[in-house]
C-alpha cells in the first residue's frame, strides 16, 4: 500500500489539515494587506510612501506602529513561530503510523486550537484565554513530535 | 514507481524548486551577515558592543536600526512569511500528481515570482511593484494549497 | 523497501534529528513565557494589561523591552531563519540516498551547531563565538540542499 496517498485515510487526514494551516498562514499576509489597505497605514518600507497608484497620497505617518495592523502581525509571528514546526510533526506523526482515529484528535485537534487562539487574539481576549488555546496545540505538537522521536529510536 | 524519487521528473521538479527557495533564504542570512559586516552596524543583542576580532571598535550607535542591514530583514521575513508554507503545499501538490507540466507551471513560477519579488524589494521599487510580485505567488502557493485540500478531501 | 520508515536507519536517523529541532523551536515559545512570567513582562499586546488571574496586577511597564525575555525571542527568530529549511532541506536529503554515515554526520552535526548556537546566545557569549556556531550549521545545510540540487538536476 502507498503509504504517501492522498487515498489513504492516515495520509489524507495530515493532508487535509497541513493545507488548512497553509491557508491559515497566508491568510494572515492577506489580512494584513487588507487592513493596511484600508487605513492606508502601518507600512514598513521607506519606499511606501512614494506616491503610486495604490497611495495616492502618501504620508509620513503611515509608517511606523499601527495596531489595527500589527496585531495580524503578532497573530502571523505566532503562526511562524509554530505552524511550519506543525507541518513536519505531523507528516513524521503520519509516517510513524498512529490509528486513525489518534491521527484524527490530535491533527484536527491542533487545527481548531489554532482557529481558536486566531479568534482570541483577534478579538483581543485577555492573555490568558489566548495563551490558553496557544498551550493546548504546543502540547499536541510536542506530543506528535515526542511519539516521532520514540518511534525513530526504536523505544517501542 | 517510486514517487519520491529525484529520479521522477515530478519529484525532481519539487526538489529542484525547493532547494532553490531553500537557497534563497539562507542567502538572506548570509547577505544579512554581508550588510553587517560592511557597515559594522544593524546589531541587535547587547553583547555585539564587545570588543572581538571581528569588532575591534565598537560602539553603541551600531546596535539599532539600520536601513541598509533592515531591509535585508524585512525581506527576510517576507521569505519566512511564505517559504516554509510552500515547502510544504509543494510537496503535497506533487504527491497529490498533477501533471508535470501543470507542476513545472506552479513551481517555477512560485519561484520566478519570488525571485522578482526579492530583486524589487532590494532594489526599493515602490510598493506596488514589490505586492505584484508577491500577489502573483502567493495565489500560486494558494493554488496549490486548494489542489491538495480538493483532493485529500476527496472531492476530485 | 520502503524508504518513508521509521525502521529505515537513513530515515530514523533524519526523523530523530528532525524531531529534537522541533522540540527545541518549540521549547523556545515555552521559555519566553516561563521568562515573561518570571518577571510579569516583555509582554507584546494592549489585552495583555487587563488585569487576569496570571496577571493580578497590570502595569504599563509590562509592555515594552525586556532583554531577559527578548533574548529568547531573538534566539527563536534565529531558529525561524533557519530550522524549518533545515526541516524539508534535511527531508529531501535523505530522499536523495546518501550514505548512513555521510548522512549521519550531516545531520547530528546541525543538531549539534543549534544547541551550541543556543547555548552561546543565551549566555551571552561574544557575537564572534555565536556566528561561529551559526555559521558550522548554515554551511551544512547549505551543503545538504546543494547534494538534492545536483541529485535533482541529474548532474550525478
């Protein structure tokens, strides 16, 4: 059996969430085009405030802090700082050949906790409801990446 | 057949493509460390103020911004932003087995994209020039990431 | 045989590598907030004022620089720069059927490299120390993406 498959139920499973992630990821980049579109501000480059097309009219205060923006930006940093690590845990998890179901509670699992910490940060929820749904995915994650490491020193 | 061959033009055209972007983003380490070393500023940790080899004058104005070592940062996190995700919606694009022609399309066009899209910022094109290019890539990467979803769902 | 296994020595060896990267990328988010709790700062986000059961006692202090804690951040972007490229760069090697010893080398010797790097980035040490270490890794993987390169190309 082609263990790489998107047929397979194991596979498709990572499948299906690594391109849940993928999207979730570049939609933050999309979402902060948005929203510096619209304010027309929290630009980064000096070059963006030459007059073009797409601002007219440029300003000097659009550059430089903007919270209505950067706070996509924490958001995006956070998703660096974990879903790329995602990406490779649960393909090695996959590989490593967990039931179905233990695939299905901890790949799914980790995709809503993530959607769970986005709606929390963006809706600015304390620190502790964000920091809460950001632990429950770590955990998952260092659970996948523990089962990895198990498996590949031939402890089981 | 074995899929993950570098010996399967599917394959090798992912690889190929990968360990290009790969390339890609350690350069921008390395023209970082290139930028600094020029100038001997854009520092970033206390410690860098220490006399060594490499420093042997130091002095506080070369830690803080630094626009000449910045930019290659900025770029550097527009690569973060949006390489790590095509690593992976790349690979799984080619297990999902696309034409090779289809593949060869996406993929070095991802990377053509990219590679604009890094000469635009560099050289301080104005903003449009630079979001063109990165559009153009990121609806590639996007793509791509649709195709594995559609299919590991099972709706093709 | 099947190449994608855990049983497979090439592979395991990759997988093991892969998952104490993962494990220390990880371990960097969970040092930031055992630190940011530490001190009750270094906080980044407005909400993270409000006063909440793990911050009884909010102060506009919290938010800002906090070097204790923004040393771990600077560590964990280093990793950001570099470790999901070693991810899929150290993947693709494997794929292109190196030697077990040849791999062996290439792949715990980067292990080696970021906990070194780590080690002398957290105390502290001199910048030249510190681009050592970075260094020994950067040209590993750099060398390990140009093997896949050449392999994918039909060079060799």
């Amino acid at each position: 059996m082609d263990r790489l498959s998107l047929q397979d139920p194991l596979f498709a499973t990572y499948a299906i969430c690594a391109a849940l992630m993928i999207l979730k990821a570049v939609g933050m980049s999309w979402l902060t085009v948005y929203r510096m579109t619209k304010v027309k501000s929290g630009y980064r480059s000096p070059e963006d405030l030459r007059r073009t097309r797409l601002n007219p009219e440029p300003d000097p205060s659009q550059i430089g802090p903007n919270d209505y923006v950067d706070r996509i930006r924490r958001i995006q940093l956070n998703d660096l700082e974990n879903l790329p690590f995602f990406l490779a845990a649960g393909f090695l998890f996959v590989i490593a050949g967990p039931s179905l179901l233990h695939a299905q509670i901890l790949l799914y699992g980790y995709v809503v906790s993530r959607l769970l910490h986005f709606a929390a940060y963006l809706t600015a929820q304390t620190h502790d409801v964000r920091a809460t749904f950001w632990t429950i995915g770590s955990l998952m994650l260092i659970y996948m990446t523990l089962y990895v490491l198990v498996a590949a020193l031939g402890l089981v």
